[in-house]
C-alpha cells in the first residue's frame, strides 16, 4: 500500500520510444520531479502505481507504443484512472480514436516539449 509520502512525490509516466524527445523531457524536469518511462502498463505491478503519478504522457505514432489507443482504454475503463493522459503524435485517425478512448490532449511531436514545463507547474501541488 502506497504510503502519504509516496503519494507527495511529483511523477510522471512517459510512454514514448523516441529517445531524442525522451532526453528533451528529461532535461526539463526539476530536480523535484521524476519520470518513468514505460513501454507498456504491464511494467507497473498494480493501478495503484499508476495513480502515484501526476500524468501520464503517450506518444501515438505507429510501432512505438504497442497499441497506444488500448492503454487509454484500459486505464479508463479497465481501471477506471482519471490521472490526464496527454498525446503527442500520431495519424489523425489514431488522434480521433484516443479522444474516444477520452485522453486529454494532443499535439504535435514538436509540441509536447514545449507544453512540459506547463503541465509540471499545473500540476506541481
């Protein structure tokens, strides 16, 4: 069971694959602040382990994540997590499919980095 402490820590899940963009998150994190990366859920032991994190970020372009729309869906509603689940890359189909499977947002692999350090500082409490 996850103590008060675990809970406080500032986490994020990166699924991604590109190592260029991998090392560009790494570099603007705080020292407060750390990532896991993960290739699929699997690689947690529990729905809990997903919920220590603040946000979850997935890349949507083909061959990287195995089936990216599926982790949606099973964090939605297989394990029924509301933690923000934000997209970068992808055709506009996959695009249309992850909103369906109610990710949060989507942008462009170019994107993503700049938008970072804004989702660190919201959810930064």
């Amino acid at each position: 069971m996850p103590s008060i402490a675990d809970r406080l820590q500032k986490r994020l899940i990166w699924m991604g694959g590109d190592a260029e963009t991998l090392a560009g998150a790494r570099t603007l994190l705080p020292k407060e602040w750390s990532l896991t990366e993960a290739a699929s859920l699997e690689e947690f032991s529990d729905w809990q382990e997903i919920l220590l994190h603040r946000f979850l970020v997935l890349n949507l372009e083909e061959g990287v994540v195995e089936e990216p729309v599926e982790v949606v869906l099973q964090i939605r509603q297989e394990f029924q997590l509301n933690i923000p689940i934000f997209c970068y890359g992808g055709s506009r189909e996959t695009r249309m499919e992850a909103r369906s499977a109610r990710a949060d947002r989507f942008f462009e692999r170019d994107e993503i980095l700049e938008k970072l350090p804004d989702f660190l500082r919201q959810f930064s409490w």
